[in-house]
C-alpha cells in the first residue's frame, strides 16, 4: 500500500568500535550492500517519499552510501533522541508519520514499515515490539489488552512481574510529524548516561493526551548487528532468504548453502548451480544456464544456454551471449564472448570480443595492459586460436582466421589466415640417450 505523507529517519552515526573497525558500523557489508543501504531499500519499497540519514562527523563515504537522500549530522553522540533532533532541519514542516530506524538493523522487512505506517494512521506514536526466545536484559513494552501502549520499561528499572513478559522493544518507531520534535525537545537527559533516550517520548506522549500502540515483528528481522558475530548471523538470514527466493523461482542449488548471492543476483529458469559458486553484485543470469562448481561472478551479464566452471570467473563487465561455454580456470574481464563462442581451458581474455563460434584453445592469454594503459583484442567470427597464444594488444584477428599453437602475435590476421610465431625447431639425435648415460655415471661415482 501506498503511503502518500511518511518519511524516516535512519540513525546510523555508530562508530563501529565493537566491530574493530576503522569504517562506521552500518557500512559493513551483507550480502554485498552495507547495512544502510539495506534499510534504505526496505523503506524505499514501503513507499516512504521521504528519507534522512543522521551520521557522524566526517563520514564521507556513508554520506555517499545514503545520497541522494539527505544527511544530518549529529556531532555529539547524546542518545538516541538526541540523534534524531539532528534531522529536524531536514524534515522542517512534515507532519506526515515519521518512521525512526536504525541503520545496524537491515532485515526489517517493507511489510513491517507498512504495518506500522498504516497503525499510524490512528495513533501518534508506534513502537514496534518483538518476542524473542529468551527475553534477557530488553526493555519491556507494556499493553493493554487493546495494544494500546501503555510504557517501555527499561530491564534494570522493571518488576519481577514486568520482566515476566516477553513482549520487548525494538527502539524502531513511527511518530507523527507535528509531535515528534516537540516531544522531543521535553525529554531530558537525567540519568546515569547523561544521554536523550528516544523511548521517553512514549512518557511524555500518553501525558499530552496523545495515541500510543505497539505493532509486532518477528524477532529474526529485528537483528540488530553490533559485532562481527552478529553480522555474520545475518548474513546467513539474509543468504537463506535469497536463496530459498532462487529456488522457488525455478533454480536449482544443488547444494543450497555453498551458494553465496549478492543482494541484487537475478537468476532465471531451469538455471543449475553446482555447489560452492559465489555471486557478486550485478550478475544477471538467463533461463538454462549451468554454472559448475567453484565459480566466481561478478558484475557480469550470462545469456541463455551458457555452461561455465568449473573455477570460471567471470569479472566486471563480462557478458557472455546465449549458448557460450567459458571452461575451466577460465577468467573474463571486460570482454563480449558472443553467441556459440569457447574459452574451454586455462584462458584470460580481458578487454576483448570474442566472436560468434570462435574457438580459444587452452592457454590463450589476451596481453591487454602495458603497465599505464588497456587496450583492446578483437577476435572475430569463428576464427580458431591455438593452444598456449599471446595476443598482444591492440590487435584485430579477423572471422575465420587461425592463429597456430605456441603464437604470439602482435600484428593484425585477416579474416580466413594463418598467423603464427614460431622459432625453427631442431633436433639433435641420440642427444638425450647420451646426456642420460653420462649424468648417471657421474651420480655412481658420486655414490661411491
């Protein structure tokens, strides 16, 4: 459902220092996309039209992970609340609801932002609440039997009755605009921490008279990542999602979880995966493909009826046209390998065209780089290339062209010749029978 009047408000200044990290916390990656970008997209797919990520001082590169949404910065770090009173300029004079999430918590599906958008609609503050398994030390959210939200009780300050409960609190919310920053600027920061906390506006809601629910969401998604160890957790949630999704849209993993997909892999119909494949961002793969095991791709296009792997790898700007076998050890980068084209064995072909029906024997190498720059290897149409072929480029080889084993070449073939570098070969008899019988006397009388 569409929401036409909603914002957020991603909190996403942590430093990272439980990560042992020199980069701010939300921009690990999972799945190939760090954290915020995580949460972004979710919000993006809830149809929230406005969104404000509130970071640290001198986070360039996270500032870069959120445009083209707004930046606040929040230059001390006094709490939760004080965090979003960062985003107050950016989103002066919006009264719709206001979501408030948290960029160390990406699993957050649209369908729960929705939830709590559409309770919006009857109440001035939404807090999303969760049962986990085993409560712990989490702060409690108390209801009435209408989900009315009555408090969050921090652990340490609730009764034994108060901890008996399993309903606990997220920290996410969704708050009208016309009361966020006026509750706001009521709470203070008299406690032990000396910090904002963004859970009394529940407090200071229910005192103004003001509509307070509670929206559930399943304990998995609500992983908040702090660690390395958490977000390893969630990135084998995220994997198993992904991967169930390929499954159940007609591909098969032979076994599942040695399959690594990046956030953005799209696989058609009838495609196979042998274990032990890794997808990296940007890898479009057409109906019946068959990708063998230990194969790496990446930012790269497969057309129909490609058979690759096993150990291919397929790297930036690779695009391999309908029926291609690339074989392997075989790594592509940069370079078109057109329709019924082979890279069979122990090849590099990078910054290249490879043409229809072309045939690349085992060890072709194309010499693509100087040292300062790239230059280009144009294979044409059902040329054959023999074994163990250097391609110095830029060099064109022209349709049906042979190259003989062992070249290397580095003027233009026309199409339908022969190229080839070759030195004369010699042959000395009884050479080799000689050099035996010699180096084994010597090895006796070593011996002896």
């Amino acid at each position: 459902m569409t929401m036409s009047k909603s914002a957020a408000i991603v909190l996403a200044a942590g430093l990272g220092t439980r990560m042992k990290s020199t980069k701010p916390k939300v921009m690990h990656a999972i799945a190939g996309r760090p954290m915020v970008n995580h949460v972004i997209a979710n919000l993006m797919m809830a149809k929230v039209s406005k969104i404000v990520g509130v970071i640290g001082p001198d986070m360039k590169a996270l500032e870069a992970a959120v445009a083209p949404h707004k930046t606040a910065v929040q230059v001390d770090r006094l709490g939760t609340a004080h965090a979003v009173l960062a985003a107050r300029e950016a989103l002066s004079g919006f009264e719709g609801s206001i979501l408030i999430a948290f960029g160390d918590t990406p699993l957050i599906s649209p369908t729960t932002f929705i939830r709590m958008l559409e309770a919006a609609k009857s109440a001035e503050v939404v807090v999303l609440g969760f049962r986990p398994d085993d409560p712990g030390a989490y702060g409690r959210l108390i209801t009435d039997a209408k989900d009315n939200l009555q408090a969050i009780v921090e652990f340490k300050d609730a009764t034994d009755a108060e901890r008996a409960l399993n309903l606990c609190n997220s920290g996410v919310m969704c708050v009208s605009g016309a009361h966020l920053f006026g509750l706001l600027d009521q709470i203070n920061n008299d406690n032990v921490a000396g910090e904002y906390y963004l859970t009394d506006i529940v407090e200071l809601a229910r005192t103004g008279g003001l509509q307070c629910v509670c929206v559930e969401g399943a304990e998995e998604e609500l992983l908040g990542v702090n660690s390395r160890v958490e977000l390893g957790r969630a990135e084998q949630l995220v994997q198993a999602d992904l991967r169930h999704n390929a499954m159940v849209n007609g591909a098969t993993l032979m076994d599942p979880d040695s399959v690594y997909f990046s956030f953005d892999t799209k696989l058609g119909q009838d495609v196979i995966v042998e274990p032990n494949v890794f997808f990296g961002p940007k890898v479009v793969v057409d109906d019946e493909v068959v990708i063998k095991a230990f194969s790496h791709l990446e930012d790269t296009k497969v057309e129909r009826g490609v058979v690759m792997g096993p150990y291919a790898r397929l790297r930036p700007g690779a695009h391999v046209m309908q029926d291609a076998k690339i074989g392997n050890f075989v790594e592509i980068k940069n370079a078109r390998i057109e329709e019924g084209a082979k890279v069979n064995h122990l090849s590099y072909i990078g910054d290249a065209r490879v043409g229809a029906g072309a045939n690349i024997g085992a060890g072709t190498i194309t010499c693509n780089y100087d040292g300062f720059f790239k230059y280009h290897t144009d294979i044409g149409a059902g040329a054959f290339i023999g074994s163990n072929t250097a391609l110095v480029a830029p060099v064109n080889i022209g349709d049906g062209a042979n190259v003989g084993a062992g070249s290397t070449i580095t003027k233009d073939i026309d199409a339908g010749s022969l190229g080839l570098t070759r030195s004369p070969q010699k042959i000395l008899k009884g050479w080799a029978t000689a050099f035996r019988n010699k180096q084994a006397a010597a090895k006796a009388d070593k011996n002896k």
